[in-house]
C-alpha cells in the first residue's frame, strides 16, 4: 500500500535516456528516419505523441501514401522511393492488399520493435528544449545560432517525464515542435512571386496555407439505420459549395477536399479547425442519412469519423538551400541530391471546402526531381535535422515535396546521416560535400533508396571482381500476342529500352473493322533520364485493311543514345490491338487517358504563365490490366543481360538495369565465379518489386499481394554445390542473407525458382561483402 503524507508539491517520475539520435514525431518521415539509422548501427530514441506510429498514415487520419508515383497517373515510371518506406509499403501489399489502415499500423509498430537500436516512446509528446553552446566541427559551427542539448517530453498515460539527451536531433513533428523551440530560422504562409522568381506562388487571396482535412468511413449494415446528428452538426450544408458533390459512396481520402484552416493559425488553432471540421463532417452525413436524395444510405452507418485532423502545412524550416518551384519543374540536378519528389505541385484554396475555387491546382512536372541535403538541416541550429514536411522548401515546391512517399525518403536521407555523424563526431553540415557527402550518397543506395542520376559504387562489394555466368539472357524479340484484343479508343504505346543505333523494325497484330489508316508515332523523351514522350522521330501512316493482319513498323530512326522509345498508336475506332500475356521487367505499355484524381486530363496546359510545362500524359494502366502490345522486334532488344546486375541501378530507369533470364529457361541461375576463394558473410539480392506500383496503403484494392516480377523462392551454392541458404516466399526487393560463420568459396550460384505463370525471372542487383 502507498500512503503519502501531504505534501506542498510533487515532482514527475522522470527517465533520462542518452541516445545517439532523438527523432521526434513518429509519422512516417519519422519512422524511416529512426529505421534507417538503427539499421546503420544508431542508437534512436523515437518519440510520437499519439497511441500509434503513421501520422497522417496511421487509423487515426487515414491517409494513403503517395509519392513520385503520383497514383500512376503522370510520367514518372518505375517511382517509388525505395529504402525503408518501400520495405514498408511492399509489406503492406503482402499482408493487407485490402487497405485496412489497422493493419497499417500493425507494420509499423512491428517494423519498429524489431530494431533493437530503438527506443520507443509512444503517447510521449516533446514540449521543451535545452539549448547548450555549439561544439566546434569542420564546418557545423559556421552560421549557428544555437546547438541542442535535450529535450523534454511528457507522457500522460504513465504520468512520466523523459529527459532526451544525444548528440544529434530530428524534428520529424510536422510542425517543427524542436526547431521552433530551438529557435531554428522558419516560414508559415506562401512567398511573394519575386522572392524566389516562382511564377506559380499564390495570391493572398487564393491563400497561403492548405488546411486541415477530416474523414469518416460508412459501413452498410444490411438493415436500416437511422441517424441522429449531434447538436454541433452544420445544419445547412448548402453553405458548402461543393455540397452536390457529397455523395453515399465516397469514404476516406477520396474525402481529401474536405479542407479548413488555411487562412488560420494551422498551428495554434487546430483545435478550432478540428471542430469545424467535426461540423461539416456531421452535417454531411445527416445530409445524407435523412434529406431524402440517398436511398442507398438507409441501411449504412458511420462507422469511423477522424478524430485527429489531417494537418497538410504549418511551418517551414530554412536550411541551407530552400528548395523552389524552378527546382522541381526544371528538375534541376543538385550534387548533394540524396532523395527525390515527383507529386504535383498541389496548392488548395485556402478556404478550402468553404471555397468556390477547385478543391486543388496541381501541376506536374516531366519527371522526377532532386531534393538536396542541404535542404535537411537548419540553416542556424547546429544538430538539428528536418525530416518530413517541414524540411526547407518554398510553399511552392512544398506543395510537391509534403506527400509521404517523399517524406519517408526525406527521412530515410536524415537517418542516414545522423548515422554517420553519430560515428563521425560531425554536425549535419559537414556532410553537404566531399567525402563526406558521397559517403552518404553511397550508404543509401546500399539500402536501395533511389535517387535518381546515382549509381552505387560501393569498394567493399566482391561481385565486380567475379565473372557473371548466367544460365541464360533474355532478348526481346517478340512479346507473344496470347493476350486480349483491345479497342484503340484511347492512343497506347508500347515502351521499349533501345540501345544506341538504328531503331528495330517491328510488327504488330491489328483488327479492325473497316478499311483505314493507322499513325503510328515513335517518339522519345528529351530528357534521357524521363518517361515524357515530347520529342517525336517518325509518323508512320499506314493503310489498314477491313479483318485481321499483321502490321509492319518500318521506322528507318538510328537513336544517339541509348533510352526508353515509346511505340505509339494513334486511336482509331475501328481498330483493335492485340496484346500479350507476357509480362517482363522494364517494359511496358502506356495510354494517352485521363485520371482526374491527379489532374491528368491527357494533356498538361497551363493557360496563364504560371512556369509550368506544357505536355501529354502517357500512363500504364494497373493490372490485372496492363499488357504489353503485342509485336515482333526484329534482331530483337539485348538489354537484359547479367553485366547489369553490377551497373549500381537497382531498378529500370533510362536502361532496364535487371538481369532478366528467358522465358524457356526452366531453372535459371546465375553463378559468380571468383579467380580466388573468397570468405562471404553476407549477400544482398534486389529483385524487382515493379517500382511503378504506386502501393496506396489504404482504399485501393490490389490483385496480388506480391508482384509479378519478384522471384519468391531461390536457392543459393557454393563451389561445392551445397546449399547454404534457401529461401520460400519472398515478396521484398532488398534480401539480406547473413551467415553466421563466413562461407569459403570460388563460387556463389543463385538458383532463382519463379512460379509458373510469372514473369521471366528478374534480379537487379546482387552483391556480396567479406
Ligand atoms: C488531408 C490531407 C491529404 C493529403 N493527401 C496526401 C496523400 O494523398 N498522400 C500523401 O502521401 N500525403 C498526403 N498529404 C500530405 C501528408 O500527409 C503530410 O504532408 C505528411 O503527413 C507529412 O509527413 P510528416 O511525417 O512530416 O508528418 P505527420 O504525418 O504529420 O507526422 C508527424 C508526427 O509527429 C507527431 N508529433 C507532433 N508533435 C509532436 C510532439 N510534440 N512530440 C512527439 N510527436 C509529435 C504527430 O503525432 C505525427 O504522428 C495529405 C495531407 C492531408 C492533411
């Protein structure tokens, strides 16, 4: 029994952890920030406020994550950022291809127990920071204001105080709770157009802040229902201009556009925002449980409402370098590139669903864009890293940069680093170049985090030095046309890797139901490194006789260089295309169609001079959609053999970078044969877990739970042909095989065993360390 006298006041049970990294905030920038570091051998201390790990990710806000793949609805192929946040998003895939978000969570939280490196502190909110002088570093003192020593957190469900001392910090919070206290130099609210010469910076009276956003999820439960609205429901959502839009159908983060806030403190009064929100978010589902105009309402219920805000922007912190608008839509290259973004420039109204304006203005860019160190650290506090959507970036290109798939890849490139100063001894900056920077560059590449123009090399992996001898090489010569005939209502493309020369002659398989003509163009990307068909070589017309024939492409084109050529047939009524069942890495078919939900209506064209490019969208569609067209390659496209295994590129980019084995081949393998024996303790394989897949987290359904260019089982040999490791039922890209006592051998041959049915077998990368 406890009896305590009374006493005149009572301190806080209080736990200090000494940590290499204190990470704060546990959205998902946060969590892949922590993993990256443990994994490099740090000792994190996370701490998250709330029950759950996600952020806007997680059950309590629910939404989907994105990224540069922007809902496979721009020209950014083969996008997903990869790293930590792809092991996340492939694993929910594999366990939970209906989008529940709980099972979200689930991944998360276990992704994050299982690294010993870190301590995790949930329900434990950061509310104050100790300052101490900066210590003296090859550069981190240049310009700094200040240096933190600790912060101090709270956690109401065990009545705990947590003191938090380490050398280096990452403000992952979303609002900046550590830079702000730390007195890190930050922005709220939009720049003027002649700040930084962004054509596309908004007027006050559009508004310079996105708001907040709330959702609910409906069930049906089979019987009516009925529905009383709380008494601070919004009785007139007629007030609403969007209110026809509301319908029984639309749940979750189709909800996006239910916005409030922006022309408030997005900060200081969220709480405000949140019961506007709750308002509107009640006064819609009486709308349509009891007004009459949803018969299909009667028997759903309300089964989940947001009880957290979805916060889209408060502040934004000043590093070294503040990313621009120039700097996405140009896609201008940095060196200090370590992570990269590929979402629209997504601006809302800030009077959000109270707005006549469209719920948002989103403008792409060509392709993919670099994100720079220099944008993860505070300009003035000297250990202090951003991750998220605080990292320093204009409103404008924040309106880009904020969605979560480039968050997490923000994170991962801090973790990364605080990795390397916590065993350096350094400040963030001293990272920005030299040695210093390609060492960090090189460490996430090892993790398969993309950043686009990059190639690993990386001294201490033994594959170079091995011969590559694989069972067999696959060359497209013909994609067989086994697969549905579909009508050329919308242009389709076929997307091939070509090599530097002439162009091959090709033919495809054509019905049509009247005599006509077929243009088919052939066209390529101006930029080599992007997957926008804006430089057209030749325009074939053809005649088309009434019936089915096949059809012969005689481009006479030689390429100065080697890049992906996009095939293209112009619709046509009256004719079908033939496509094929076979499936490969690195290539694939794409459409000239729309997909409003990312403001793609075919064709990008700015009407005013808001420094945007004009140019068509040509995308895949998702499978169990998605052939390739169906053709013949004369002489065949020899890109696919083993010397790209050690090319540094772990996914298809300008080349398809994978080693792809024939179609025949029952059994393929790949052996590296060394001159000497080696000792191997660790082997690392990519395989291909289709890049392109934008692997929404919640409310896309997706048709396999893996994907089809991944080899589940293999087996690895020694010289000896023994088996020294097997493994059943892989789903992810990076496998890691560690041996407990290093292997001796001349040899290592990998025994790929794809399922029946699947594509031809693909590896990306392998390699292997003493
Ligand atoms: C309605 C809406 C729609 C959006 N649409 C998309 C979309 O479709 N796809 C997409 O990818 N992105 C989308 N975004 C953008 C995206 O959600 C955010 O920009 C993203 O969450 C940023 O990630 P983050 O980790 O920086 O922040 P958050 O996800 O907000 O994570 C920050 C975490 O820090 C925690 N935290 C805050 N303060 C403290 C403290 N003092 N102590 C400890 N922990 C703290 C919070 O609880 C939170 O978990 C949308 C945003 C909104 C609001």
């Amino acid at each position: 029994m406890i009896k305590s006298n009374a006493s005149d006041k009572r301190t806080l049970k209080t736990i200090r952890y000494d940590a290499d990294l204190i990470v704060v905030g546990g959205g998902l920038s946060g969590v892949c920030s922590a993993i990256t570091a443990a994994r490099a051998g740090t000792r994190v201390v996370l701490v998250q406020d709330r029950p759950v790990l996600g952020g806007n990710a997680s059950s309590e806000v629910r939404l989907w994550v994105l990224g540069a793949t922007s809902h496979m609805g721009n020209n950014n192929r083969w996008a997903r950022e990869g790293g930590v946040i792809d092991e996340l998003l492939v694993e929910n895939w594999y366990r939970n291809p209906e989008g529940n978000p709980l099972i979200f969570d689930t991944i998360l939280l276990e992704k994050v127990v299982s690294e010993s490196n870190i301590t995790l502190l949930l329900n434990t909110a950061v509310f104050e920071v100790q300052m101490s002088p900066t210590p003296k570093s090859p550069s981190g003192d240049l310009g700094a204001t200040g240096h933190i020593q600790s912060v101090q957190a709270f956690c109401s469900q065990n009545s705990t105080m947590y003191e938090l001392v380490a050398p280096i910090f990452c403000d992952a919070s979303g609002d900046g709770i550590v830079g702000f206290q730390a007195g890190a130099a930050f922005r709220m609210g939009a720049e003027s157009k002649e700040e930084f010469g962004e054509k596309f910076a908004p007027s006050a009276e559009y508004g310079e802040l996105l708001g907040h956003s709330m959702y609910f999820y409906t069930k049906d439960t089979g019987r009516p229902v009925r529905f009383v609205p709380p008494s601070y429901a919004l009785d007139d959502i007629t007030t609403i201009p969007r209110y026809r839009r509301f319908n029984a159908k639309e749940y979750g983060c189709q909800l996006w556009w239910i916005e409030y806030g922006g022309r408030l403190d997005t900060v200081h009064d969220t709480e405000q925002i949140k019961w506007e929100l709750w308002k509107v978010v009640y006064g819609v589902w009486n709308h349509i449980k009891n007004s009459g105009q949803f018969p299909e309402a009667e028997t759903m219920t309300l089964e989940w409402v947001g009880t957290i805000p979805g916060k889209r922007e408060s502040r934004r912190f000043e590093g070294d370098y503040m990313l621009t608008q120039q700097d996405v839509v140009e896609q201008r290259e940095h060196a200090d590139a370590v992570a990269f973004g590929g979402w629209s420039i997504d601006l809302h109204p800030a009077d959000g669903v109270f707005s006549e304006k469209p719920g948002c203005n989103q403008w792409h860019s060509k392709g993919t864009y670099h994100i720079p160190y220099r944008c993860l650290y505070s300009r003035n506090i000297s250990n202090l890293f951003l991750a998220g959507r605080i990292i320093s970036a204009t409103h404008v290109a924040f309106g880009s940069s904020r969605v979560m798939g480039t968050s997490a890849h923000v994170g991962q490139a801090a973790g990364m680093a605080a990795a390397i100063c916590a065993r350096e001894g350094l400040l963030p900056r001293d990272l920005a170049d030299g040695q210093e920077l390609a060492s960090l560059q090189r460490e996430l590449l090892k993790t398969g985090h993309h950043i686009p123009g990059l190639q690993l090399h990386d001294p201490s992996n033994l594959v170079p030095n091995a011969t590559l001898l694989p069972s067999s090489e696959f060359v497209l010569t013909h994609l067989p046309p086994n697969g549905p005939l579909q009508p050329l209502t919308d242009s389709a493309a076929q997307m091939l890797p070509l090599p530097t020369g002439p162009v091959p002659q090709m033919t495809v398989f054509v019905t049509s139901d009247a005599d006509t003509t077929l243009t088919v163009e052939l066209r390529r990307s101006s930029k080599v490194k992007n997957h926008t068909p804006d430089v057209t070589l030749q325009t074939l017309t053809l005649p088309i006789q009434k019936g089915k024939q096949e059809v012969r492409l005689p481009f006479d084109v030689v390429l100065d260089g080697p890049q992906y050529v996009f095939v293209m047939f112009i619709k046509n009524e009256h004719i079908q295309l033939q496509y094929s069942q076979l499936r490969v890495t690195g290539v694939l078919s794409v459409f000239n169609k729309t997909n409003p939900a990312v403001s793609n209506y075919g064709k990008q064209e700015p009407t005013d001079d808001i420094g945007v490019d004009t140019f068509e969208f040509w995308c895949p569609e998702r499978r169990p959609k998605g052939h390739n067209i169906a053709m013949t390659i004369d002489g065949g496209i020899a890109l696919f053999g083993a010397s790209n295994l050690t090319n540094g590129v772990q996914r298809p980019t300008s080349q398809p970078n994978a080693w792809v084995a024939d179609v025949t081949d029952s059994s393929p393998t790949l052996s590296l044969r060394w001159s000497e024996q080696q000792r191997i303790s660790r082997v690392e394989l990519f395989f291909d877990t289709d890049f392109d897949h934008p692997l929404e987290t919640v409310i896309m359904l997706n048709p396999e739970t893996a994907s089809p260019f991944c080899v589940q089982d293999y087996v690895l040999c020694n010289d000896r042909q023994e088996r020294i490791h097997e493994t059943i039922d892989n789903h992810q890209a990076r496998n890691i095989i560690s041996f407990e006592k290093p292997v001796e051998t001349s040899q290592l041959t990998i025994h790929l065993k794809p399922k029946p049915g699947q594509a031809p077998a693909a590896l990306l990368e392998v390699r292997c360390y003493a």
